[in-house]
C-alpha cells in the first residue's frame, strides 16, 4: 500500500463521495466498498483507493499480460487519477518521495 500526500485544501474535495467521483471520471467505472474505492481497469486489477483524511492509500496489483498500448494507456490514467486526486503531478510526486527517502522516512 502506498500513501500519498494530499495538497493543501483538496482534502475536503476527496470526503464523502469526492474519491469515487474522481475515479468514476478518470477511469470511467468504479465501484465503492465501505470506504474503500475499487477500480478496474486495463492493467489494473483492481485499484483500491481511500482516503484517511490525511492522506491518499492506494493499494493496486498489475496484470503482466497486457500489450504494450493498454500498458501504458493505464499508467497515463493512472497518474491522472493521482494528480487529480492529490493536487500534484507525477513529477512533484517523485519529488515529495525523494526527499522522505533523503529524510529516512520511508
């Protein structure tokens, strides 16, 4: 499971139905099981995202068995869930991790 920070005044958007509504819009089809938003999609099999109300979990296993166009139109919808979720692109991402690695909080 991963968490990803959320930024600054998007946690509001994300309570009640806002995590599903983003999914629901990213990927077209999601489903809600208790506070867990589930999705299936392309080489996802299957997403489980929720929010804590401080953070964003993500739990997500890959299928190895796709082709290389459905491989990387997942990865695209992927990080577009993320950044419409959390508020940050892939890039800033990578460097909110680099630096909690640096930090030792990993």
């Amino acid at each position: 499971m991963q968490a990803f920070e959320i930024k600054r005044g998007l946690g509001k958007s994300l309570e009640g139905d806002g995590l599903f509504r983003i999914a629901k819009e990213v990927f077209g089809n999601a489903e809600k099981k208790g506070e867990k938003v589930v999705v299936t999609f392309g080489a996802l099999a299957p997403l489980e995202a929720e929010y804590n109300g401080k953070e964003l979990l993500i739990s997500t296993t890959m299928k190895k068995d796709v082709d290389a166009e459905t491989a990387s139109n997942t990865i695209k919808m992927y990080n577009k869930f993320l950044e419409n979720a959390t508020g940050y692109t892939s890039k800033e991402r990578a460097k909110k991790l680099q630096k909690k690695a640096k930090e030792g909080k990993l």
